[in-house]
C-alpha cells in the first residue's frame, strides 16, 4: 500500500504485513519528522478506546544533501516481501558434516561460531577504499530509516550483532551481509543469511552495486551512496 505524509505529502511504500494484525500504526516522516497515523486496510472495526499504536519508524541521522541524495520521486523507498523459498527435493540424506571444534569450561560444551569469510579472498580480488570517492549507506526504509553509514573501511558486515554496521531489525541475521570495496569496485556478499539478502526482488549470493543500488536485508532496504571527494 501507498501511505502519505499529512503535512509534507511525501509518499512511501509500506508493507501490509508490519501491521501484524493492529488496526492501525503510527509513522514518522523522514523528511519533515511527523508522526501520523494509518490504519489497517484488513479491518474494518475502528480501534479500540486508549488504543495506543506503536512506531515503527525512527527520525534519526538527517539525509543526505541534494548533491549526495537526490531522488528520482517522492517514493523513498520500498519494503519488499520476500517469497517463502521451499527447500529442493532431496532423493537422499546427505552424510553429516564434520562437527566444529568444541571448547570446554567445566562440564559445559559448547561450539565455537563460525567466522564470516571474506568473498574477496576467495575470489583474489585486493581490498581498499578508493581515494577519489567517500562511500556510504543509505536507510531508505525498515526500522532504522533515516540513518546514514559511512563505509570507512574495505569490508563491512551488516547485521543485527557483532557487526559493524548495525541494524535493529529482528528479520536481520546477526551479520547478514558484508560490504566490500576494491578501488572502484564495490560489492555485496551475502554471509549465509537465514532470510537472505535480495537486489531487486532476487536473491543474491554476490554482485557488484552501482551507485544508488537498492538492496534489502530483512525488512530493511538499503542505497549505496558514491560521492567524489573535494
């Protein structure tokens, strides 16, 4: 559905399915910082007396200037759903993988998590930022729209923990994707995320971004932002 700012008019898409059956929700405009309220297309029963709808978007770093962020439309952004992918047929269990080393305190076990591989040393490629270009991320939409991450370094992980980018969404996998730029080259990994990450409505294991790709990370859609340096 198309929702609309009360007092700037700046329009957004948002996903029917965040209102988890509420009979309304309150939002905030990134750009004018108003909180209005849209309700629920599913009911029609107005909500109930004292009702006291949550937000589900934050005000938070100011956009980008003109310069740096300039939209095509009022639309920033989209939310999109992702298909449930159904698991491929299987004829036979596969063997078991071998089991990660366990470390022990006391009579407790436990497994050490796996550390997120760099795809550019798989591949061969060598990583740095470039000198001509400062890079960023945009929040165009998802629970942290609003905000701005500056790229300092080559590789980047977004996740909801331990990460360096961090995002506080609930459908984000603790490091969900990573970021890595070699000179003038930019990438987009995704880390074995449980929701996956999706680059126009397709789900992505590796690709090269442009400047102002969109790409989603749970609920969260992200822009990649290429400007030159003074």
């Amino acid at each position: 559905m198309i929702i609309q700012c009360s007092a700037c008019k700046t329009r957004y898409h948002y996903d029917e399915a965040r209102f988890a059956g509420a009979p309304a929700k309150k939002i905030r405009c990134t750009k004018c910082a108003t909180v209005f309220e849209i309700r629920n297309p599913t009911l029609n029963a107005p909500p109930p007396a004292g009702f006291q709808a949550e937000e589900t978007s934050s005000f938070g770093a100011p956009m980008p200037s003109s310069d740096d962020f300039n939209f095509d439309t009022t639309i920033m952004g989209s939310h999109r759903k992702k298909a449930a992918e159904a698991p491929p047929p299987r004829a036979e269990a596969a063997p078991a993988p071998p089991q990660a080393p366990v470390a022990r305190t006391g009579t407790a076990e436990f497994a050490k998590p796996p550390v997120a591989a760099s795809a550019a040393a798989a591949s061969g490629r060598r990583l740095r930022l470039p000198d001509w270009e400062k890079l960023s991320l945009a929040c165009i939409a998802g629970p942290e729209a609003g905000r701005i991450f500056e790229i300092d370094r080559a590789r980047m992980v977004i996740g909801r923990a331990g990460s360096d980018i961090l995002l506080n969404d609930p459908e984000c996998s603790r490091q969900h994707a990573a970021i890595e730029v070699s000179d003038d080259k930019v990438f987009l990994v995704d880390l074995g995320s449980t929701n996956g990450t999706y680059v126009s409505d397709k789900r992505i294991s590796q690709l090269e971004l442009e400047n102002r790709s969109e790409f989603d990370v749970g609920s969260s859609t992200l822009m990649l932002i290429r400007t030159r340096k003074e």
